[in-house]
C-alpha cells in the first residue's frame, strides 16, 4: 500500500511469485535446463531439420509455435528475414532461465508481419520467463481506425501478452524491437505492445516486466499499455465496456519498468499503465499522441507508488478533453513525477483525475513545460494533496492563450490540499487561473494574467532566464531555462524536504536558499538562511466499502445479458449479473404477457454449466414461478430442463435463492423461457442471476 512518503515508491514492492495450476507448463528447475538454440531462417530453413544450428535451421513460424520450448531455450530468427503470420512459440522457463527469442547474423531486424485473421503478432498466453529482442513487428489492417471498439479492424496488437486467470507471472522483457503499423480500434487492448491480465476468479497480474528500448511508430490504439481487470477496491466503478468482466480483487503488477522507448503517432495513448505497484517509466519519448482520437501522452491510472521521470512528450494533437503530456488519472496513489519535459502538447502539461475513488498523496517538482496549450493544469474531480514545486512553466506565442488551471467539474467533488512552491510561470499570454483547492507560496509570476495575488512570498521582476522559449525536441535542449547570475529567483524560495536531491539539470540541491523554478543556479550565491523546510504530509487512506464480488464459480457476468420484454425505466438489464442482490432487473409493469427470455450469450466462449441459482427480493409479489431452460447449439434453441416451478415464501427485502440443478451443457447462450410469474404489481423481477459449472 502506500508508502509514508511518495518518494520511497522507487524501492519495488517484489509479489511473492505464484505458479498456479492453470500456468501453461510447470517449469524445471533452473539448474536443470541448459537450454538450446534454435535457428529459423526463412530462405534456406527446413521444418524437417533438427532446428539446432545455421546449417540445419527450420524455416516457418509454423514450426516454431508447435514447439514447447524448455528454459534456457533460444530461438533466434535471422537478420533480414521476413516471416508473415502469428508467432506464438509454447513454454515457460524458469528463475534465472528464461525462454529467449533474438536474431542471428548480420542486417535488419528479423520481420514478422501480422496477418488478418490473427488479432496479435507475436503472442503470449499464460506463459513466464520469456524475453523477447530485436524484432521488427507488424499488423496492419486495410480498414479505417475507428473509435467504436467492435470495429471491424479489432483490438489488433503488435506484442501481446495475456495473463488469464493464472495467477502471478514472472520475468516478461520486451527490448529493441522496432513496431509499426499496428491498426487497431480505440481500445486500451489494442497497439503496440500489450499486457493484459484478467483475474476475474483467480488474482492475476505480472512480476518483473520490462519494457526497454523499443520503437514504435503508427500504432492505434496505443503505443505501450498496461491493463487488468483485478481493479476492486476503494469503491472502484465500473472501468471500459472492452475490459472483461466479472472484475477481480485488486491484484497489482510489480517490478514494472518501462524505459528507454520512441513512441511515433499513436491513435490516442504514447505509454499507460492500469493496476501497478512501483512502476518506473523514465528516459521515454512520446512524439504526437493522440493523433486519431483525444487520451493523454502518457497516463496512468488505479496504481500505487508510480515514479515517471526524465520522460519527453510533445507535440499531441487532440487537446479539447485530455492531450496532457502527463495525466495521473483515476485511482492512484502515491505518484512522483519529476524531470520530465512537456511541450507543444494540444491539452496542457498536467492532468490529475478522480471519480469515486482515490487519486492523492502526489507529487510534480522539477519539470519544465514549454508552450504546451489549453490548460497548463488541470484538476478534475476530488484530487487531494498534490505538491507542484520547483517546476518551470512557459506560455510562449505558440501556446495559443490556455488558461493557467481549471478545474472540470465531477460528482466526486473538488480538488483540495492542491500546494504550489518554487514554480515558475512564465507568460506571453494566458487565460488565468482557477484557484479551487489550490494555494501558492513562493512562486515567481512574469507576463499574461499569472499572478496570484495571494501568494505572500511572490516574486513578479522578469526572471532572467539565459534563453525563455528556445527549448527545442530533446531533453538536452532547455540551457535556456537556467538562470542568469543577477536573476530575482536566486534564494528566493523555499526549502522541501526529501526533495530528491537534485534539479532538472543534475545539479545538486540547494546551493544556499533554493532557487525557484527548475534549474538551481551553480555561481557564488550568499549562505543559506535557515528557512524551515516544508514537509510533504500525505493525506490519510481510508478504506472504501468493497464492491460486491462474484461468487467463486459463477459464470453469468461474463455473459451479456438481454430480455425480450422491455425493462422497467428505473432498472437495468446489467443488474442481472452485476454481483450485487441490491440491485433488481425488471420488466415493464403494464401489458405484460408470456412466455417471456431473459438470454445469457457468452458471444464466441462456450460455457460448460450445470447449476443455475436465480435471487429474488418480494418474490411473493414479482419472482419468477414456472420456466423453461434452454441452450442453443448453434442452429436451434433446445431444451435442458422443463417444466420448473418455484414457490416464494417472502414479500420483503430477504434476498430468497431457488436453485435448479441439470445435466452438464456446454453452450454459449443459455436462456430462462418465462411462462409465468407473480405480478403483484405489473411486473415481475430478478435481482441476481447466477450460473455455475
């Protein structure tokens, strides 16, 4: 959980790693494996050939993805050789021996290019300890991009690894691969490279993932996300109709590092990351996000004790709702942003988002924002206890008049504990500010409407900057914000404590009393004077109440659900299977007839069941009292269990359960044939419907 201060969130927490019975193999010990090397060579490779050296290389991805691979195994593709179709090579390795694939000899990077009829290129499932090098990888699809995710071009992915319901999954590294071309729809499952776990009856995330070095250019939806479904707790809501459901327990991903990447003109996202403990994203480049559809650069969202730093993001394109560089969206806790550079970026610099569950206890010191445009800051929904400190902002020509912060209404309140220090607002021309939840002390304001009057210690004389405005692309570029020897912001801030120990240039802090703004001047300054520091106090976690879960076993809310008859106005149809008995699924209450459907369809699953249990609140009033059970096996609607009649005993709140046992049947619809129901008042109700293996 989180941490008593945000800056420790740099020492990982390292989950205990489980090798639950659904893993795809059962590794051997480390010490056993010694591994071999398979060659794969397109022009001259025969599948009949041992696979074991350059002379007797296989040739097809075929070949490969028939294998079970053992730990220490190698699989090396050679250099200028182009492969079309999924490569999904089989097996885990082990601790200290993992499962490696690369390239062999000289020249391009090995290609494989996706095909139509495989959503992924190069594809994991339920499988650890693999690294995988030095490919070139496509998906390219002739279709449009479009926002509705069940878009013809589907959640395409360049890399996808799919953790399902397997428990924790160790040791994934994904290096130097060059990805491109990805057509995917807007989705979070869908880009260049993706992780994925979905833990709805079994927890289930990753451990020891890195992500380094990559390049990927054209990618829709996005550049590198990191997803799960294990999101339940604090209140959590309901997330994006694609991710899968029934939710899981919270069940973050750790020792996540994602460094070093270039991501070119993703559809909405350059990198996120969902469901976390620790992560590091540092020395990134994000390049004109959100070039189809708005998101933020880089975002990221229901996680603990994030560290992003020494990442550049500039230039997105879609800024009229998001298209931040940087966006500490929903559910996080503990995040420290520091040393990044965000310019000409459509949406602002920062964003920080909260619904109905936490977003606190972060930090932004050390940065610099160069005419990135809209809202400089934005605070939407009930953040609480944010640290802006040391940062240099400038609103050059370029960034088209924003506003300096805003704050976007949401039901779960205002922003509060929102504290600036030491910042620099610099400015040719802007909007002002929105001061909800915000106080500032010690920040220097120059030009446009920046000033804040109630800030005690401000400081308004020009700043004397070597060169405001001439950033340039590059994390090196910025000599320009340094400050000149007769500079005002020389010693005229204030000291905070644990801050990290340098500034954005690596200069080591402070030299005499802290400058303001994001570079601490070197030269001969006066001794320091003794100011008390400023202590970060995070705010206090309080648990929310849990959402319901799913009973272990019941099948029912991966289904969709639909009813023939029409639904009462103040219910819902996804109250059959939300996991909550509070809430009650209705028919209309006039003119209502038989037989009446109420159909689960698990879409392209098949399901296996064989019990059903239906709960129901005043069932003497509107529960179900005789129906039908029926499959359907692909061409027809064919009967499991006839003739079933219920008696209720309640017309109050009691929760009252009537189960029906049948015969074993798999199916990927099943559906109640209603012939009659107690209609007390017009209608008749179900508050859960459950089904079972």
């Amino acid at each position: 959980m989180y941490r008593r201060t945000v800056q420790r969130a740099i020492c990982l927490a390292i989950a205990a790693a489980m090798l639950l019975s659904l893993a795809i193999t059962v590794p051997r010990d480390a010490k056993a494996a010694g591994g071999a090397t398979y060659y794969v060579d397109n022009v001259n490779g025969n599948d009949a050939s041992n696979g074991t050296s350059v002379g007797t290389a296989w040739k097809t991805l075929t070949k490969v993805n028939a294998t079970t691979f053992a730990p220490g195994d190698k699989i090396l593709f050679k250099a200028g050789g182009a492969w079309q179709g999924q490569l999904w090579p089989k097996g885990s390795g082990v601790n200290g021996s993992p499962i490696v694939i690369d390239q062999y000899g000289t020249g391009n990077k090995p290609l494989i290019a996706g095909v139509t009829s495989e959503l992924q290129t190069v594809f994991l499932k339920n499988q650890e300890y693999w690294e995988i090098n030095n490919l070139e990888v496509t998906n390219p699809s002739t279709l449009p991009f479009s926002r509705d995710w069940k878009g013809a071009r589907g959640e395409r992915r360049g890399v996808y690894i799919l953790n399902e319901e397997s428990g924790i999954l160790n040791h994934i590294y994904i290096k130097n691969l060059n990805i491109h071309d990805v057509d995917g729809v807007y989705t979070t499952r869908a880009g260049g490279i993706i992780f994925d776990s979905v833990g709805s009856y079994v927890p289930s995330a990753f451990n020891d993932v890195l992500i380094d070095g990559n390049t990927l250019t054209d990618v829709d939806a996005y550049g590198i996300y990191i997803g799960s479904n294990c999101t339940i707790r604090y209140g959590m809501g309901d997330l994006w109709e694609w991710v899968p459901k029934p939710y899981g327990s919270w069940t973050p991903t750790t020792n996540l590092k994602i460094s070093n990447n270039t991501i070119v003109r993703p559809a909405t996202g350059g990198i996120a990351w969902n469901v976390t403990d620790g992560a590091i994203v540092e020395r990134n480049t994000v390049q004109e996000a959100t070039f189809l559809a708005t998101n933020a650069s880089i975002w990221w969202a229901y996680a603990d004790n994030n560290v992003v730093q020494y990442n550049e993001s500039f230039g997105s394109h879609n800024g009229e709702m998001d298209g931040e560089g940087f966006d500490v969206d929903a559910g996080n806790i503990g995040s420290l942003v520091q040393y990044n550079y965000s310019h000409d970026n459509a949406g602002g610099f920062m964003l920080f988002v909260n619904d109905t569950y936490y977003t606190t206890n972060t930090i932004v010191r050390y940065n610099i924002s160069q005419n990135d445009r809209n809202h400089l800051f934005r605070y939407s929904g009930s953040i609480d206890t944010v640290y802006n400190y040391n940062n240099t902002v400038y609103v050059g020509a370029a960034s088209g008049n924003p506003v300096m912060s805003d704050y976007f209404t949401k039901s779960s309140g205002a922003p509060k504990n929102i504290k600036n220090y030491n910042n620099v607002y610099y400015s040719v021309g802007d909007r002002g500010w929105n001061l909800t939840g915000q106080t500032f002390d010690s920040n220097a304001y120059y030009g446009g409407k920046t000033l804040v009057n109630s800030d005690a210690h401000r400081i308004t004389a020009e700043p004397k900057f070597m060169n405001a405005g001439s950033g340039g692309i590059g994390m090196n570029t910025l000599d320009g914000y340094k400050l000149q020897p007769n500079s005002p912001l020389i010693g005229a801030g204030v000291p905070l404590a644990d801050n990290g120990g340098r500034d954005y240039f690596g200069n080591t802090l402070y030299n005499g009393d802290p400058d303001i703004g994001a570079y601490e001047y070197q030269g001969a300054v006066p001794p320091a004077t003794g100011k008390t520091p400023i202590v970060f106090t995070p705010a206090p976690i309080t648990p929310m109440p849990e959402q319901p879960k799913p009973a272990p076993g019941n099948l029912a809310p991966l289904a969709t659900a639909s009813a023939s008859i029409a639904t009462l106005s103040t219910s819902s149809i996804k109250s059959l299977t939300d996991s909550s008995y509070d809430k009650a699924w209705s028919s209309v209450d006039k003119g209502v007839t038989f037989p009446n459907y109420i159909t689960l369809d698990f879409g392209s699953r098949s399901v296996t069941a064989s019990k059903l249990k239906v709960v129901t609140r005043f069932g003497t009033g509107q529960g179900v009292t005789k129906f039908d059970l029926e499959a359907y096996n692909g061409t027809a609607w064919v009967p499991v269990k006839t003739g079933i009649q219920w008696t209720w005993a309640y017309n109050d709140t009691t929760n009252e359960t009537q189960t029906l046992n049948f015969d074993s049947t798999t199916a990927k619809q099943f559906r109640l044939k209603i012939n009659r129901a107690n209609l007390k008042w017009g209608n008749f109700a179900i508050n859960e419907l459950e089904l079972y293996r």
